[in-house]
C-alpha cells in the first residue's frame, strides 16, 4: 500500500471557481475509480489559486483480481452423449484462454449451456492512477476555459507543473504539454521556489515550510480570525460576507491580514463610495462600529504572503485605496451639480434591451405600472404619489458619474442623491432597496414603497426578457432571470397580503410594450409558470418539502403571498393522521368530479333525500363561510382544523349514498355537493400532491 | 527611477527576451491592442515578438490636466509574444525587479480580469496585476480576434507606465512625476493635456467628425478591397480616433453607437483576412 498524490500546478485560478474546481477534481477521480476494484482508505481534494490537489490514502498496489462468467455454446452441441468434446466447446475454451476446470454447465430458460469462469487479472495501480489522472482533468467544466499552449487543451487557467507521486515513484503522463514529476513551488517571494517532493508522505509538511497554506479552510480561519483581531483593536468588526470571504481565502495561498487606515480627515464621502472602493477594487474588508454599524475610518488587507516588511504593503493599500476614494468623492461632487431631471433625460441615451428600448422607456412603464398597482390595491394618495415618485426616479443613478464608476452601487447611489434632490425619506430608501434581494436569504426591501419598486421592476424586466426572447436554463441565464423571478416570489411573501394581483400586473405589465407585446400573447402564459418555478424553487430554499410545494402552487398565482405561511402549516401537521386522511378524501371528491366532467355548483335542497347527504350539506354551508373568512385573515391553522371537522361528513357521505345515482337529477345533486367540497379544500391547497408513508423525503 | 529610465529598462529586459523593441506606431491610438504590431501580428501561425511602448488617447478620460490620475493620453508599455514562453508569468514578475523593485518586500497578486473589444472582435482572458493593490498591468491570453480563434494565442502584457512610474517615485499626481532629473511630466504633458481636452470636449464640430469619419471609412474600405493592407488598416485607426471624440462629446446615439462598431468592426475583419491569406503564401517570418 503506498499514498497518492496528484498537484496541478497553474497560474491564478479565478478565485471565485477555485473551490468548485477542487470539488471537480477530487469527484472526478473518485468516479474513475469507482471503474475499478482498486482499494484505497481515503480521498481527499484541496485547492488553491495556484494548485489543485488529490490526495489518496493507503492505494493498494494492484487492482484486486476477480472472475467473470462467460456464456458459451448450448450443451447439445458442445459435448455429445457420450461426454465427446465437440468443435464449439473447444472453440470456446481456446477464444477465451479458459482450461477444462475452469467450465460449468448451467441451465438457462431451460436449456444447458457451456459457462466458463474466467480470470480477471487486477491492473497495475500506477496504470489506474495514471487514467485517472488524466481523465479528472479531462473531465473538467468551467464557466470560461481558455487555451495558452500548442495543443490547444482547454482549462481554466494555464498548467505549468504536474506533480504526481505514488509513495515515492513519479506516475509519468504528459498533459496539455507539461510532463510530470516531482517537484512543486513554494511561495514566491523574491524569485520562483522550486521543491522536490521525495515521497507523498512529504508533501503537506514541506509546501507547509515554504508558506502554502493548502487547505481552504485553514485559510479561510486564518482570515477570519486576524480579521476580527485587528478589527477589535480598533473598536470595530470587519464587514463582509461568506461569500466575499471564500473569495479572499482563495486569492492568498497564505494570507496574512492586516490593518489599514483612510486618512480622510474629515471629507463628507458617502459611505458606500468608501465600502465599495475597500470591498470591490481593494478586496478588503471595511470595518463597522459595532453598534452603529458606521464605517470608521480603517479597513483589512490580505497580503498574499508573510508579515515581513508588510508596512511597505500598507502604505501602497492605503494610498491605493486614498487615490480611489478621492476620485470617486471628485465624481460624487459633480453629480451633486446635477439636477435629478437631467438624470431622467439622459436615460433615453441608455439602452435598457435592444428590442424594447431605452431605460427612459423603461421608467415610463414603471410609473404606468404603479398607478395601476396603486388603484388595484387601494393606495393612499400619498403612497401612490411616493411609489410613482420613485419608479420615476430609481432608474437616474445609472448615468451619474459615481455609479459609470462604481456599478455595484446602482440605487444606493439613488437613495443618496434622491435625499440630495429633496425627495422624502419614503421615495429616497424605496430608490436604494429596489435591486433587493440580491440572492436567496439576502434581505429585502424594508420600507413599503421599496417592496413595490422591486416588484414593478422585476416584472417589467422579466416582461421585457420574455418579449425580447431571451434563453435562460439552468447552466446558462445570462440575464439572471431566474434570480428575478425568486425576488418576485420572496418579496410577494414580505408583503403579508393575502392576495396580490400578479396576473393582472404582468397582463398590464405586457400591454405597457404597446405593439411589441401584441404578437406574444403566450408569452403571458410562460410568465406565469416561469413564476410558479421560481415559487417552488424558493419554497424548497426555504425548507418546504416538495410535495408541500406543488400543492400550493396549485392555487391561483395571485395567492403566492400565502404561499410559504401554508406550506409551513402543512409541514406542521405532517404527522397528523387526519391530514392523510383528508388527502384521501380529496383525491376521492377529485376523481369523481372530474371523471363525471360536471362542474355545477348549484345545490337543490328538495333533493337531498339520505340522512348523510343532508348532514354533508349542513356541515358544508356551516363551513363554508368560517373557512373563508379564516382565509382572509390568513389563519391557516384554524382552515386546517376546519377541514379536519369537515372530513368525517364527507366519510359518512361516501359511505352510505351512490353518489352515481341512476335519476340524474340526485346524481348531479350529489355531483354539485362534492364541487361545493373541492372547492373549499382547494382554497387551501391540491391535496392530492401531498405524498405520505415516508415516500417523500 | 525617472519614467525614461523605466521605460529603457523594459525595452532593454524585453530585448533580452528575444523581443523586437518597437518605436509607437504613428497614428492616434486608443489602446496597445489596436496598434498593427499586435492586433495584425495575433492572427496566424508565424512567430512574434515585440515590446513597445504606446501612448494611447482615451478622450472620454480627459479631464482637462485637472485630475491627478486621469488622462486624455496614457502610455502604455506593451509586449506581445506568440507562442508563449512557458515560463510568461514569472518572466513578467522578474521584469519588475529589473525596474530596482525587491519584491520581497512587496506583493504582487494576479486577480482575474478578462477583455473584448468589440471594434476588433477581440477577446482575451487573464488578470490585473496588483502591486502592493494598486493595478500595473493587464495580462492576457489572447484568445479571438477579428472573430478568429487564434491558435496559437498570444500572450499580451501592457503595462500602465504612469500608474507603475507613480509607485516607484512615491508620488501622487502623475504631473508630479519626473520624466528625467530635470523635466516634470508636467512640464512635457499638462499643456498638451489641457488643449487636447479643450478640443474633445468644447472645440470639436460633431458634423465635421461625423464628415470625416465617413472619408475615412470609405477610403479605407476601398483600399482593404484592393488587399493592400497597412495604408487600409490606418485608415481603421483613424476612424478609431474620431469615434472616441465623437463618443467623448455626447455625440453619438446607443443606435449610432452599435452602427459604428459594425462599421469599424467590417474594416477590422477585411484586414484579418488579407493577414491570413497572405501567411499562406509567404513563408517569411511575420515581422
């Protein structure tokens, strides 16, 4: 048994990818492996800006032999009466380099055939390893590859070192121009380091010695906690995010931090400007105020490298991030100049998609879209007045001169100058929280108007998209589309109303393209279940079972405010055995309803002749009117206890009347009884989706 | 180090690299990559290596000489190399400490950043390259241009020379540095840098550069149909130019804009194909 161990060694992998290419690498290996009866105890994958690395424990030395069955010719014809061996069976045994002993007789499908048990032998481990190798690196899928040598391989950065030992013995193989061996490099610090590793066993400790830091969570750690060390020295904490730090710990094959001041005196810069020059062209970590959550005036460098002479480090950072600041003040002070109309105007000279026009255009449709949605839900004046306000406005910052500078602060640049130009504290944060939610369980528009800002946004730029025909899928969605559409859904959750008009707002969204929209009718259609995904994707984010999901996304689209409040008390009451019993009988009233094609409501008390039937009635219009009005308050919990109260009538009800009863004027009163049922189990949910005996997990 | 000095430490490194050490080409140019030395010299199979420096005019980056690290016109220190050397990476970082940087008290990080430009159907993939944060160089893998994926690519290294010549003499304003013990940068640039902004931004006549632009093209076209080359491909960078005033002037509509790209972009592929279709023919080098 000897360890394994294969480096790629390359220039710098974008850091963003490298933790999924370390994941690519270490699957890919372990795939190809699976191919063979190689034993090994253990993998492991670690990866850096500038390596890739699989390591596997205890190989043996040989893949383990084993045997196969081969199928030969049928008995009659391989050996006769008296045990004479025939031309086939001699054929056989030769083909396959089988011997006499190796051979049995079976039956199959009741005629006997030759079998022959056939010798395996096991691979060398190095040919494996060597397969393996190549077919990990073959196998791996970038967003953007790139080629740099003569055989135009593909990878995602250039590969100038392949280490590869097995124990102590170099695995030959040539990849992408570069043959392997035994050595690696360390950091670099004044020139190229080289290092040769004589056996696996020395690898982790000497890249050790010579400043790598080759696990990504150590990285990560050692960042972490300097971070918060040096932020505390200064009476603050550093400011950042997951994923912001997952892709400063792969910048630095040994990051070292530290602290840095702004010396800004006592310049009035907005603080984003500052957070965003740190974070975004410096990949520093800004520091807050504990309690005020303020900026104050020192940030966090990562130096790729020891702490050795790190104050000549500081000073270029430090009056990096000066020079940055002050340029983005000097555009800060010019847009101040600016008034908020020449803003809008300008919009018509910014191309929002090329089908449907400028941003100015866009705009336009988003105060349309705003009045309609202020009338449909019966806004005030004054909030009518805000959400047009800031549809009107939200769009100016995208030609202000701070923003042509520093994209990422598109609307909270808004807000900032909104505050300039006048407007009210409503309009100016509505403005900065309309790209909100970034992502899944980022945070969402707090203040009212911002909700609505977003969702009108989102709806008309998902319109626009579809219109103009844009893909999306999957792998590939270019114009984020998907992420869109999940803001719509977890903002129409934020907005605790039991119904929105969605389908009216994308219907109204659609005619605001005038002429463009009239030849895509469908285009509404595939809206809208765009939508319902993106719904059951979120729910599923958010811990619903899916099953749960799909049965409320049945309701109507405008019902998905509610949409997580009742998955959530169906996942309550998994383990009540009365929901599966109110699942049954759902299904029940669904099929015979829908085999029957009837769908009447209209029920003839005259023609209620059983007792359960008149009982069924009482309870359904005893029900009916509670249900409802617990489904306006959106008390999900007492709808659920109602049904729950309901469905033994219905029992009855089935077990003791023909619901097909052959006089057609009793069938079809029992018909329109049912139709009363199903609709009030499915102003809840399609209980027919739910899944039980554990078959959903 | 004075900014003459920098710049003949990195000719003479390049030199030593096996590079052909190249005066600008003399035309209005918005960026290295536009230069005949590289863009004509990217394409096809044949061997390249040059190292020159090009003063590149970005209108829209003028600010009048009033901005301490905004220009009109830059210099940019470029070299191109097809094939690769392998080692590419580290013979870029060992160029800095030809430049008197001991790197070892320093940092030098390669953070990914990837280019087109849409004018040259051109697209490359690598990094910025930061100094102690501040960036000093694009490094790029050139992967298309004119459309054509370029086998083999070529390695583009551009140094911004103002940026990399404030960080050695600890200054910061570029109008600051020193060109030579004697004369500022101010002194060569700051009038020439007001005048060319006064003329962008306050002085040009729109219609005349639209005028122009249209001679221009024409002419160009015509020539590149004839597959005479250079005197058709100047003419590109002449339309180049006049683009990048009008754009600085507000001059030019989104729809306009896509136009002219399309425009300038058709000159650029003509020129692509004569680049091609005479390495089939000639079997000399391609310098």
């Amino acid at each position: 048994m000897r360890d394994f161990l294969c480096e790629i060694y390359t220039e710098e992998i974008p850091a963003k990818i490298v933790n999924d290419a370390t994941t690519q690498f270490k699957n890919n290996f372990k795939e190809k492996l699976k191919n063979f009866r190689l034993h090994y105890s253990e993998i492991q994958g670690f990866g850096s800006s500038k390596r890739l690395v699989v390591f596997l424990k205890d190989v043996s030395e040989k893949e383990e032999d084993a045997f196969i069955e081969i199928k030969g010719p049928p008995l009659k014809i391989s050996i006769d009466d008296s045990g004479g061996k025939l031309p086939p069976y001699s054929k056989f045994l030769e083909s396959n380099e089988l011997n006499e002993e190796d051979v049995s007789i079976k039956e199959v499908k009741g005629a006997k055939y030759i079998f022959g048990k056939k010798l395996l032998k096991g691979k060398e481990a190095k040919e494996i390893l060597k397969e393996a190798t190549l077919y990990a690196l073959k196998e791996m899928h970038f967003p953007k590859s790139m080629r740099w040598e003569e055989n135009n391989v593909e990878f995602i950065r250039p590969i100038r070192n392949i280490l590869i030992l097995f124990g102590n013995e170099v695995i030959d193989l040539t990849y992408a121009g570069v043959k392997s061996n035994n050595l690696t490099f360390g950091l670099f610090i004044d020139s190229p380091v080289q290092i040769k590793i004589n056996s696996v066993n020395e690898y982790f400790p000497k890249i050790k010695e010579n400043y790598i830091i080759i696990s990504f969570g150590d990285r990560k750690k050692t960042i972490e906690q300097r971070s918060a060390s040096l932020a505390s020295s200064v009476k603050g904490i550093p400011d950042y995010n997951e994923e912001f730090l997952e892709e400063v710990a792969n910048m630095n094959e040994y990051p070292t931090p530290f602290l840095c001041s702004l010396k800004l005196k006592d310049m009035k810069i907005p603080d984003c400007i500052v957070a965003s020059v740190i974070k975004d062209q410096l990949k520093s970590f800004p520091i807050i105020d504990a309690r005020s959550k303020k900026l104050i005036p020192y940030f966090i460098s990562v130096r790729d490298g020891t702490s050795d002479f790190i104050e000549i480090v500081r000073e270029g950072y430090q009056r990096v991030a000066r020079a940055r600041i002050l340029d983005g003040n000097f555009f800060f002070e010019e847009d101040k100049k600016i008034p908020s109309e020449n803003f809008v105007e300008k919009l018509s000279e910014v191309i929002f998609l090329k089908e449907v026009g400028t941003v100015k255009d866009k705009t336009d449709r988003l105060v349309k879209i705003a009045e309609f949605l202020s009338s449909e839900l019966n806004f005030s004046n004054e909030k009518r007045e805000n959400l047009k306000r800031a549809c009107y406005l939200s769009k100016a910052d995208l030609v202000s001169n701070v923003v042509r500078e520093f994209p990422d602060l598109q609307g909270t640049m808004g807000g900032v100058y909104s505050k300039l130009w006048g407007e009210n504290n409503e309009v100016s944060v509505a403005i900065s929280e309309q790209y909100l939610p970034h992502f899944t369980d980022d945070s969402l528009p707090g203040s009212s108007t911002g909700k609505f800002l977003s969702l009108i946004d989102k709806i008309d730029t998902l319109a626009a998209s579809f219109i103009s025909g844009i893909e999306y899928s999957s792998s590939k969605d270019p114009f984020g589309l998907r992420r869109l559409g999940s803001g719509v859904v977890q903002i129409a959750f934020s907005t605790g109303l039991d119904r929105l008009p969605i389908e009216k707002l994308i219907d109204f969204s659609m005619d605001t393209f005038g002429n463009k929209a009239k030849k895509e009718e469908n285009k509404k259609g595939e809206i809208i279940s765009f939508i319902k995904d993106r719904t059951s994707a979120v729910l599923k984010e958010k811990g619903i079972r899916y099953d749960i999901a799909n049965a409320v996304s049945c309701l109507h689209i405008d019902f998905i405010p509610t949409f997580l409040m009742r998955s959530e008390v169906i996942m309550a009451h998994l383990k009540d055995e009365k929901l599966e019993v109110i699942s049954t009988t759902y299904k029940r009233i669904k099929n015979i309803i829908e085999k029957a094609k009837f769908n009447e409501i209209k029920v003839d008390e005259k023609l209620l002749f059983e007792k359960a039937e008149n009982e069924l009635y009482k309870v359904i219009c005893e029900s009916k009117g509670k249900i409802d009005e617990f489904i306006d308050s959106k008390d999900y919990e007492a709808v659920l206890s109602m049904l729950y109260i309901v469905e033994p009538a219905v029992r009855t009800f089935f077990d003791s009347v023909l619901v097909m009863d052959e006089d057609e004027s009793f069938r079809y009163n029992r018909l329109s009884l049912l139709s009363n049922l199903r609709i009030i189990f499915e102003s809840f949910a399609d209980f027919s989706q739910l899944v039980f005996d554990n078959k959903a997990i | 180090m004075d900014f003459q000095e920098v710049v003949s430490k990195l000719e003479n490194y390049w030199k030593k690299q096996g590079c052909v050490i190249l005066p600008p080409f003399d035309e209005q140019i918005g960026a290295g990559t536009l230069s005949p030395y590289t863009f004509l010299k990217v394409l096809g199979k044949k061997p390249w290596a040059a190292a020159y420096v090009q003063p590149s005019r970005r209108p829209a980056d003028g600010r009048y000489g009033e901005n301490p690290n905004r220009l009109y016109l830059h210099h940019q220190f470029q070299v191109i190399i097809k094939p690769p050397p392998i080692d590419i990476k580290d013979l870029y970082i060992l160029s800095l400490k030809s430049l008197g940087l001991k790197l070892a008290k320093h940092e030098t990080k390669f953070i990914e950043d990837n280019w087109e430009t849409a004018i040259l159907g051109a697209q490359g993939v690598g990094w910025e390259v930061r100094l102690d944060g501040l960036e000093i160089t694009q490094f790029t893998y050139f992967q298309l241009a004119a459309g054509y994926d370029l086998k083999p690519v070529s390695v583009e290294i551009t140094y911004g020379l103002e940026r990399l010549v404030l960080f050695l003499q600890d200054k910061e304003s570029v109008y600051d540095i020193n060109w030579n013990e004697k004369v500022t940068y101010s002194d060569l640039r700051l009038d020439m840098e007001r005048e060319e902004c006064v003329y962008a931004f306050d002085e040009s006549e729109p219609s005349k550069l639209f005028e122009l632009f249209n001679i221009f093209e024409s002419e160009g076209l015509r020539i590149l149909e004839k597959g005479i080359l250079m005197p058709g491909y100047q003419y590109l960078l002449k339309c180049s130019h006049i683009f990048n005033l009008l754009d600085s002037r507000g001059a030019i509509s989104i729809t306009e804009r896509v136009n002219f790209i399309s425009r300038m972009r058709k000159m650029a592929s003509m020129a692509a194909k004569i680049v091609l279709e005479r390495e089939g023919k000639d079997e000399r080098l391609s310098v």
